[in-house]
C-alpha cells in the first residue's frame, strides 16, 4: 500500500466523515437502526457506483476538470451553467451545515470556559476556517489522516465509557411518518464526489488503484456510521440531540463528551476547509473569477445565509443531500453515457454496466429529489 494511496485513501474517507454523520443518531431515533441499516445498504452500493462512474469519466478525459466542467465538455455551455449552479448551491448548503454544527461544536466545547454566545464561537470557527481557506493549505491530507486516527479513538472511548449503558429497546423504534427521512442525510453522509479530482491527482502514478480506493473508502465511512448510530442511539435513546454529541453529557463524564466535541470541532473544521477551497476553485477555474473574488463568494455567501436564519440542520442536510448532490449524480450519470462513446483517454479501469442499470439510477435519483422537495414544502 503506497503513501499515495494512504493519503488519497485519507482524504476521501476524512472528508466523507464530515457534517454529515452526527445528524444520522437522531433520524435513528425516529425510524430505527434497522431501517437504518436497509438505507446504508442500498446507498452505499448506490454511491460507489456513481464514485466509480464519475472516476472513470476523469480517466477518460485530458485535463483537471471538477463536473460542471466534464458537463461543459460534453454537453456545452447550457449545461455547464445548469451544473455551476448545483455545484454551488450543494456547495453552499454543505458549508452552512459545518458552519451551524461546527460552531454549535465549538460553543459547547469552550464557553464553560471562556463564556460567550454561541454568536460568538460560530464567527471565531467561521473566521479561522476562511483564512486557511484563503491562503490555502498543502497539508489537509495529513490532517484528515490524523482527524481519522481521532474519530476511531473517540468511537473507541464512547464504547468503552458506554457499552454498559447500550439498551437494546433504543434500537427497536419505528416511526412510519419519517420512514424517508435518512434518504437525503444518509447520501449527504456517504458523498465524496467533489474530491473525485483531487482524488485522482493524488493516484495520478497509479490510477487503476482509484477503484479501490473509492469503495474502501465509502465501506469504511459507512460502517463507522452505523457504529456510531448504535453507540449513541443505545445509550441516549428518545434523548439523542439533533447533532448527537450533546445528549451524551447525561449519560458519560464531561470529560469524554470534551473529547467528542473536540472530534467534532476538528471533523467539520477539515471538511469546511476542503470543501470551502473547492467551491473557491470552482469560481476560480470554471467561472473565471478573481482568486479573492471566488475566495469571498464561496465562503461569505454561507455566513449570510445563517444570519438570515438558515439554521435549522436535519432539513439543511436533507435538501443538500437529497436535491442537489440528486442533481450532481444526474449529471454524472449523463455526462458518463457521453463520456464511454465521447471520451479522449484510454481509462485506467472501465466499468462495464448494463444501459438499463443506469437508467434505473437515473430515475431511482429523480424520485428522490422529488421526494425532498416535497417534504421541505410540508
């Protein structure tokens, strides 16, 4: 296993583990572990296929292109501003959540010490995270690897302090009314897609091996998940908080939930970071704009929508999830079809799928962003 493939491994499953997964105990406590589990099952498989897909059309094209860019390529100008706009919005929606998380993350972690509103700690996350991504940092991959040493530890801590706690009852929920809620938050949770080309860079000396990376990765993301799902769902039951760390101050020592909160601090804190200079990069790159400029909108525009009071997290989570990475799948999978007749390159792997299996994902997509679209206007 080569350096290369650590880092790359890292930084996908580093920044998979994000935002996304401290929602998931809580819509655990609604609908169950189980039904839990079936969802894990089908969007794990789901979403390594389209990692692979979206791999294999990189590897079929000259240059380093991010999707609105492989949607310019292969279906023109129209469709590249229709896919900026996904970007962007999934973008925005994905860093207003680190921002609520993170920032509620860091108030609970510090004020018993320093004081303070939770105002206040949101700004020092949000202004500390917008410098480095500002000036960038060469050393996120190194970051996301130790962030991942930690989340094991903590999941390790959280099990040990708390097994005895575990009721088995907490597991056994079931409410019918939010039987489709982890959809949106489940693929939000398991979503690496914007990476994909950094991802490849990193392999660039061995690409075949980004076929492996890509499925370790996401089986790794998922199975921490349904862990830390069983772990917080049997210990706090009906009393899990909606960003899961919180409701555990009732149940272990403020000493480990410290240890849980600084996890989470540093977990959305990276991913914030890598998804902030991607989103910079996309104005940057695609739209041309001036670095300070792209600079500015990918991170402020986030600041103003939580000060418009865009806070509430599950339905943050839902909509990005659910609307716009359904979105940035649909163009994969489009822009896919075109790139298996269209592409330049000889790929490093080739994925030999049935057309009417990518059909099935198209429409098995649209429904799902239908679905939360409707539940956001209920």
């Amino acid at each position: 296993m080569t350096k290369s493939f650590i880092y790359a491994f890292s930084t996908l499953t580093g920044t998979i583990i994000g935002v996304g997964f401290f929602s998931l105990p809580y819509i655990a406590s609604k609908v169950g572990f189980w039904v839990m589990l079936f969802y894990f099952i089908v969007l794990s498989l789901v979403v390594i296929l389209v990692h692979l897909l979206y791999g294999e059309i990189a590897l079929r094209t000259k240059g380093l292109h991010r999707l609105p860019g492989y949607v310019d390529k292969y279906f023109g100008s129209g469709g590249k501003i229709f896919s900026l706009s996904a970007a962007i919005l999934g973008g925005y929606g994905a860093l207003l959540a680190y921002l609520i998380v993170g920032g509620q993350f860091t108030f609970s972690l510090l004020s018993p010490i320093f004081g303070g509103s939770d105002l206040v700690y949101t700004l020092i996350y949000f202004f500390f995270g917008v410098f480095l991504v500002y000036f960038g940092i060469k050393s996120i991959a190194q970051i996301e690897f130790f962030a991942l040493i930690l989340f094991f530890a903590v999941l390790f801590l959280i099990f040990w302090r708390g097994s005895a706690l575990i009721e088995i009852k907490n597991l056994f929920v079931f409410d019918k009314n939010y039987l489709f809620l982890p959809y949106g938050p489940i693929l939000f949770s398991l979503t690496g897609i914007a990476l994909m080309p950094e991802i490849k860079e990193m392999l660039k000396d061995n690409p075949k091996s980004l076929k492996s990376v890509v499925p370790l990765a996401i089986f790794v993301s998922a199975l921490a998940y349904l862990f830390f799902i069983y772990l917080i769902l049997g210990i706090t039951g009906q009393n899990t908080s909606i960003e899961a760390i919180a409701g555990l101050k009732t149940f272990l020592g403020d000493g480990l939930v410290s240890l849980a909160l600084f996890f989470g601090v540093l977990t959305t804190f990276t991913s914030f970071i890598t998804l902030g200079l991607t989103l910079k990069k996309v104005f940057w790159y695609d739209l041309k704009f001036h670095k300070n400029l792209s600079w500015f909108l990918a991170c402020f525009v986030p600041l103003a929508l939580f000060f418009l009071g865009f806070k509430n997290f599950i339905t943050i989570v839902g909509l990005t999830g659910g609307v716009m990475l359904g979105i940035d799948v649909l163009l994969i999978l489009f822009v896919y079809l075109k790139a298996k007749t269209k592409g330049e390159l000889t790929p490093a792997y080739s994925l030999s799928l049935p057309r009417p299996l990518i059909y099935f994902l198209i429409l098995f997509f649209i429904l799902g962003i239908i679905y939360e679209i409707i539940y956001f206007i209920k």
